[in-house]
C-alpha cells in the first residue's frame, strides 16, 4: 500500500509507484487536506478491508504519521523513506521520527542518515 498526500504526481515517491505496480498491488488513498483523526480512520478501515502484506511511507507530514499509527493498530509492517533526516528548526522533525520509531524496514539516502 502506498498512501500519498500533497502533490503526489510530484513526489519522489512517484517513480518508486511506478515501479511497484510493475510487481505488486498498490493502492493509492489521497489523503491531502483530511484531519489527523479522519486519516487515522480511514487508513485504519482501508487496512482492515486490504490486508496488505506491507505499508510503504516517504516523509515526514501529518498524513503520513497518522498512516504510521494505523498500521501500527493493524498491525502492518512499515517501510519508511527518509527516516534519519533532519530540516533546521521544522516541526517536521518530529514527525519523521516518530514513523520513525514506528517502522520496521528503513530505506535512509545516506549512511549519515542510517546513524
């Protein structure tokens, strides 16, 4: 399962679909512009209905972390994008580290990073 939000058609993350759907099932679930809360449910109810074998994150926005939270209450295993990553000051920090935290295969762009 991939779960974009924002300009997704944009994303670093849009290739790596691409190559996917060569391989595997993926579903896409826009959740740009929900709540928090409303995006918690409705990863939940789509997890609960899709059953994926693996849920796959890039990044560090509210949407994502409130993927992580339902696949971690599905129990779903998480592969993060980016984790490890810093931006000077940003709020962002904070959520990259808790999906983070919440993950269990890490794919970080640099060694630095990994650490």
């Amino acid at each position: 399962m991939v779960v974009t939000s924002g300009r997704a058609d944009a994303s670093p993350l849009r290739k790596v679909v691409e190559e996917l759907r060569k391989r595997c099932a993926v579903y896409e679930l826009g959740l740009g512009g929900r709540n928090p809360s409303e995006c918690v449910d409705d990863v939940t109810y789509f997890l609960h209905d899709t059953c994926p074998d693996i849920l796959l994150l890039l990044g560090d926005r509210y949407e994502t972390l409130a993927t992580a939270l339902a696949a971690t209450y599905c129990r779903v295993p998480i592969a993060h994008i980016h984790g490890g990553e810093t931006t000077l000051g940003a709020f962002d920090n904070n959520i990259r580290d808790a999906v983070t935290k919440l993950s269990h295969l890490h794919f970080v762009a640099t060694d630095y990073f990994a650490e």
